[in-house]
C-alpha cells in the first residue's frame, strides 16, 4: 500500500472508530460497551489464529 493510501486508511479508521464510538455511548450502558468489546476481541483474536493457521498451510 502506498503511503497516501495508508494515510486515507489511518484517516478513515479514525473516523470510523470515533462514529461507533458515539453510536455505543449512545445506546449501551458501560457494562454492555465492556461486554461488547470483550465479545469483539475474543472474534478478533480468534480470527487472527484461523489467519495465521491458514498462512502457516500455505507454507507448509
């Protein structure tokens, strides 16, 4: 990726994060917006092994 393409990428996360951000505070208590993100990164982190896993077959 170049790096104005990275620069866009940053920029929109950003934004993007910020968004949802305001759209949890809004309608979830602070218990729910815990649960929610530890919910989201157990995902994460589960499809972060199913990746490495897959690049370690093609390799293999």
């Amino acid at each position: 990726m170049t790096k104005s393409g990275r620069k866009v990428i940053t920029r929109v996360y950003a934004d993007h994060a910020a968004d949802m951000e305001r759209l949890a505070s809004a309608s979830l208590t602070r218990a729910e917006r815990k649960t929610l993100i530890r919910l989201l990164k157990k995902i994460g982190f589960e499809a972060a092994g199913a990746l490495e896993q897959g690049e370690e077959a093609r390799t293999a």
